[in-house]
C-alpha cells in the first residue's frame, strides 16, 4: 500500500475533510504522513498600501500574522492526527503557487500519494477561478487522491 502520505491543508473546513481521509489512510496503511500548508506571500501592492496607510512594519506584521495562523492550524492538526493514533510532519511553505509546493514537496519528501480537497467548481467557474487540483493533477506522476 502506501508508504508516505502528503496531506495538502489550507485550514478550510473543506480540507478538514481531506486531512482525515488522509490520516485515515494512514493509520490504515501504517504510512508515514507528511501535513503541508502554503501561503501566498505579501504581495507588493498589499505591502505599497499599508505603508501608505502608515502601518510600521508590515512585512513583520504579516509574519506574525502567519506564525499565529500557522501556529493554530499546525495545534488543529496534531490534534486529529492524535485522535486517529498518526504521527504527522509539518511542513508550512511561502510560495505564489500551493500547487507548486505541493508537487515540489511530494517529490522532495517521496511521497507515493496526495491527499488534497477540492470544491469541485466546473466549467467557467473553474476556469476564471484556475484550481490547484487540477494543476497537480496535470503535473504529477503520483496518484492523487480528491476529496469532494
């Protein structure tokens, strides 16, 4: 079965349901589970904003902003994966693309599968609003696993 499970989370109630499938999976399969989390970085209009609206420091705001998210998101995690008896790595990224860190870090850690949520939006929607499953699903070799 499965050695090494990548669990991708942005803390939605939506990827809740995708982190228990995955840890699932892993106390099942006896796998070891590797919690991903991405953030998109401070974006230099948001950044050129706040200093005009006279905010001190807020390249160090936002990353307190993001540790105490993180810090939240990471206690959330542990917390399901104590109740189903897994044992789970962290692992929080910075980057512009989550589907990007997500093939980057199963391939990095090598996982063997992909556990992530999608809310399943089609046609246009799905176009216009662009999806980082579809994305790793294109770009990857390793099986992905979607939960709706």
């Amino acid at each position: 079965m499965y050695k090494h499970i990548l669990i991708a989370t942005d803390g939605s109630e939506l990827a809740l349901k995708g982190l228990r499938q995955g840890l699932g999976l892993a106390r099942i399969s006896g796998a070891k589970v590797t919690v991903l989390t991405v953030i998109e970085p401070l974006r230099p209009q948001v950044l050129a904003a706040a200093q005009r609206a006279g905010i001190e420091d807020p390249v160090g705001r936002y990353d307190q902003q993001i540790d105490e998210m993180m810090k939240e998101r990471l206690a959330s995690i542990q917390a399901e994966a104590t109740e189903q008896g897994v044992t789970v790595e962290p692992i929080h990224e910075v980057d512009d693309s989550p589907a990007e860190a997500i093939l980057r870090t199963a391939n990095l850690q090598g996982c063997d599968l992909i556990v992530m949520s999608s809310h399943g939006r089609r046609g246009l929607q799905k176009l216009l609003l662009g999806s980082q499953t579809s994305e790793v699903l294109v770009k990857t070799t390793v099986p992905v696993l979607v939960v709706r």
